[in-house]
C-alpha cells in the first residue's frame, strides 16, 4: 500500500509509513503529545531519533532519506550537525485529510455522549464517501484513520459506524497550571522587588494566562506546562548566578580583612592620642578597632 498526499505528488511506502507510526506511538508512550501532533517541536539527538523511529540498527545514513520521504508529515527545521549525538530540530505535521475530516468533526452539529461528555461525531461511511470520491483508496483513509486515533484525535464507534472527536475533561489539569502559574507570578514578583536588574517584562505571564484560559486540549495545556517550566529554570539560573557572584562578592572581603589582620594593627593605632580638642572622638574612633 502507498499512501499519497493529494495534490502535492507525495507517496509513502509500506515500511515508511511503519517507521511513522512506530515513531508516534513511541512519542504518546512519553506523553509528548503536544510534539506528534505539531505543536511543540522534537527536539533530540539523532541517535534518539533513529532509536524513535526503530531504524534497523539505528543506521544514520538511512534516517536523513528517511525524513525527506516523509517531508510532508515531519519536517526538518534543524539537521545540522553530522554525529550521532547531534542535537536536531523535527516537527510532525499532520496529513492533509487528517485536518480536513479534523475540521469536519469540530464543526459537526451532531454529538454522542463518550466517557460523559458530549463530543461531536460523524458518520465514518460520509467521511470515507467524501474521501473516495477525491481519489482516496481504501488503504489510504484506513491508514488516515490509524494516524488520527494515534495522536489521540479521535475514537472509533464501531457499533454506530461513528468517529468520535476526542474531547478530554482538562478542568483540572487547567486548575493545577493555574497554581504552578500564580506561584511563578510570585517568584517574579520577589525578584523584581529584591533586584532591580531583574526584568520582569521578560515573562509574558499575561498571554501565558489567556493561553491557558483558551486551552481545550490536553497538549495545548502541555504547551502551557512547558513554558512554565522553561520560564521556572530561566529564573532559577538567574537567582542561582546573582547568589555565585553574591558569595564571590562575600569571599573577596573576608579575604581583605584576612589580609589586615594579617598585616597587624598599625602603630599609630597602638597608642593614644595627644590631649587635644578632638582627643575624645578620635580615642573612641580608635577602639574601634
């Protein structure tokens, strides 16, 4: 079976497409579900590629023509780099028919109830019909159909001849990343208060906030949850490097005091001064020391 992109001239052999799809069903087993659908970028080295896609003995020189037959379902935004532990830049993109019957299914009017919750559906035979009549084979839409349930986009009903879009109960994934969000607010507001060469400005916690508020998937709430987490580590590096030269600041006095106490108290501080209108101040400056 060869599966083609309608229009862009495009075809995937058998053992490609296994490639593919083993590659997805790796990503979902580490939730990264916001890279096999497109979202966030791959980022990995090209050995843990070739490991991701099961390239028979993670042969390097088979994973660049591998990637470029699969140019419209992955793209490479990074692949410099010529050893196996250079880091490249992928990102998955979805087939053309899995965004149009994606697109269908969101504006359908119909709904079914699936783990309680109303989800729109449609007839699969429509989809299927409306997918032949475009010059799909009967391979090609079940292999589409494959890909959609892999990146979790749909459910199959097969006693009522429906596909399902997936709707997921985030409510309170939601909740949870408006905790770790108001606690990162006040992390910045205590850097901001405490250090005037921090900027603040530089963490956009308005759009991250509408982000979340308009999130109705789960991998858009994981794009949230990664922006926190890199906001959280770029924070952390920039009070752990103010607290280094903190304590270099802090080392560099003890040591000149060290060096004065090494040196001895001078000898003019040795003895007291001469009766004079100001004996008194400078005796009690003098003690001091």
């Amino acid at each position: 079976m060869r599966l083609s992109l309608r229009g862009g001239g495009t075809t995937y052999r058998d053992s490609t497409l296994q490639l593919y799809d083993h590659a997805i069903q790796r990503l979902m087993a580490q939730d990264e579900l916001s890279i096999v659908r497109g979202r966030q970028p791959w980022k990995a080295t090209k050995e843990e590629v070739a490991d991701t896609f099961a390239i028979p003995g993670r042969r390097l020189t088979n994973l660049e023509p591998m990637l470029d037959s699969l140019k419209d379902l992955i793209v490479k935004e990074d692949f410099s780099g010529r050893t196996s532990q250079s880091t490249v830049t992928l990102r998955f993109r979805l087939h053309p028919l899995e965004e149009e019957w994606l697109k269908l299914l969101e504006e359908s009017q119909e709904t079914v109830k699936n783990n309680g919750l109303d989800v729109p559906c449609l007839p699969a035979e429509l989809l299927l019909r409306q997918a032949a009549a475009k010059g799909y084979t009967n391979e090609e839409t079940r292999e589409i159909l494959r890909l959609l349930k892999e990146r979790g986009f749909i459910d199959l009903d097969q006693k009522n001849g429906l596909l399902l879009r997936t709707v997921e109960a985030i409510d309170d994934q939601r909740e949870v990343l408006r905790v770790q969000l108001q606690n990162l607010e006040f992390q910045i507001q205590q850097l901001a208060d405490a250090l005037p060469e921090f900027e603040p400005d530089r963490y956009q916690l308005g759009k991250l906030r509408s982000k979340l508020e308009d999130a109705k998937e789960r991998d858009q709430l994981e794009e949230v949850k990664q922006e926190i987490r890199r906001s959280k580590y770029a924070i952390s590096a920039f009070a752990s490097s103010r607290m280094n030269k903190l304590q270099d600041s802090i080392r560099e006095e003890i040591s000149k005091l060290h060096d004065l106490v090494r040196q001895g108290i001078p000898p003019w501080l040795k003895n007291s001064f001469e009766p004079s209108p100001m004996q008194n101040l400078l005796e009690k400056q003098r003690t001091c020391f």
